[in-house]
C-alpha cells in the first residue's frame, strides 16, 4: 500500500489514519475513570503512543498495525495516569476506610456486610455512602504503590509475589493471587458478581450494564466500587493470614 510513498510519508499515513482509534481508546478508558482525569490529556498521551507505535513498526513484525498501535496507545495512557497520580489522595483514603469497615464487619458477621452495615460503621447515611463510591470511580483492584504502602507501614499484595525481580502486577496473575483473586470474587454477593463479570468479562460499559441490571449508570458506578474495595479487603486479609 505504501510502496510508493517515502518512509516520512508512510508514517505520516498512519498516523493521519490512526488518530481515530487514539480518541476511541480514550472515550473508552475514560468512561471507567473519575471526572478528575481530562479525557485531552489521555488523547495527547495516547498520540504520543501511537507516534512510538509509527516509529517502531515494521511490516516484518507479522502484527497487524492497529493491533500494534492500540497496545502502545493504551501503556502511553496508563503510564500517564500512573505519572499524574490521578486517583486523589482523599479518594483513595476514602475507599480505605471503606476497605477497612467491609473487612472489620466480614470478621464481626460471617458474611459480606450489607450496604446499610458498612454506611453505619463509617458514621453515614445510605446517601453520604453512596456518593462516596459514586465519587470513587475509578478505584482499581491493584495499585503499584500497594505493594510499598509508606503511609501505613503495611506491605500489601506484595506478600502474594514471589519473583520481585519481574513486573509485580504481571507477578501476581500467577499463582497463590490467582486462587486467592478467584476465590474473592466467589464471595461476593450475586449482583456485584454479575456486574464484574459483564464490566470484565463481557466488556460492556456502565450504561449497558445499567440497563442489563435494570439500575442507573450512576447506580452500577456505585456497585462496582464497592466491588472492588471488597475485593480489596478480601485479598488484604488474605495477605497478612497467609489463607490465599
């Protein structure tokens, strides 16, 4: 296709035919991240990927080119967020406290407490904790700090690793992490279950999940963080018992 054109025109060609799929992906990672983060600012992180993406394919690799640059683009976006730290402090101990309540109350119950039971512990109304975790969009499973959490001393997720010479995250898809991942989704209760499993597995987006569920987006937005922060406190408890 490009035989005819100079290297310099080839490059301009893909990234001229590419600078689509960068908006695509970033309304896509946007959608699953806090108003905080500027979608601008993704789509110039996600550019300058595709631009990486220009300059380091060859037809040689066998790959596709979009596949290719989609990979680039989307590690561009994630090393920007992970840069600009894009999850503010007070969100992040928020949903601590809120990790911390489900785990304090899963010893005191023997069971996954209700959304009234947690609101209680942390002194709030069933709205002031709901928009707390309406605010918590965003929250994800694993952080790379939580495998140094300076501020608490605690060494979280970390305990899972067993080669800390290799990428931590990519460390704990392997292994004890795996089982003990596998068996806190199990004990989730039914609704946040099937909502993880369409947000993850069948990829759909809030809205499409609000209308499976039969709930508002903002609603599934809620479910979801408090998803996470169980799992959260699942996989903490498991670390420090050594029952993964």
């Amino acid at each position: 296709m490009y035989t005819a054109l100079g290297k310099k025109d080839q490059k301009d060609v893909l990234l001229d035919q590419h600078a689509i799929l960068v908006k695509k992906l970033a309304y896509q990672l946007k959608a699953k991240l806090p108003p905080s983060v500027e979608l601008d600012d993704l789509i110039q992180a996600g550019m300058m990927g595709l631009l990486d993406a220009v300059n380091r394919y060859e037809d040689t690799h066998g790959a596709q080119f979009e596949t290719y640059a989609a990979q680039r683009i989307r590690g561009a976006m994630l090393d920007e967020l992970r840069s600009s730290d894009w999850l503010p402090r007070s969100i992040r101990k928020n949903m601590r406290d809120v990790e911390h309540a489900i785990s304090q109350l899963e010893q005191q119950l023997g069971q996954p407490p209700t959304e009234n039971d947690v609101a209680k512990k942390l002194n709030l109304s069933l709205a002031e904790y709901h928009e707390m975790l309406g605010d918590c969009s965003g929250h994800q499973l694993i952080y790379y700090e939580d495998f140094h959490e300076a501020d608490s001393g605690e060494h979280f997720l970390d305990r899972f690793q067993t080669d800390h010479d290799s990428d931590p995250i990519k460390g704990l898809l392997i292994g004890d992490f795996k089982d003990a991942l596998i068996s806190a989704i199990d004990s989730l209760p039914e609704r946040e279950k099937i909502l993880l499993g369409l947000y993850y597995e069948q990829e759909l987006n809030l809205k499409e999940i609000g209308a499976v569920m039969s709930v508002s987006e903002s609603r599934v937005c809620q479910l979801h963080s408090q998803a996470v922060a169980r799992l959260r406190a699942n996989l903490r408890e498991k670390s420090w018992t050594g029952a993964a």
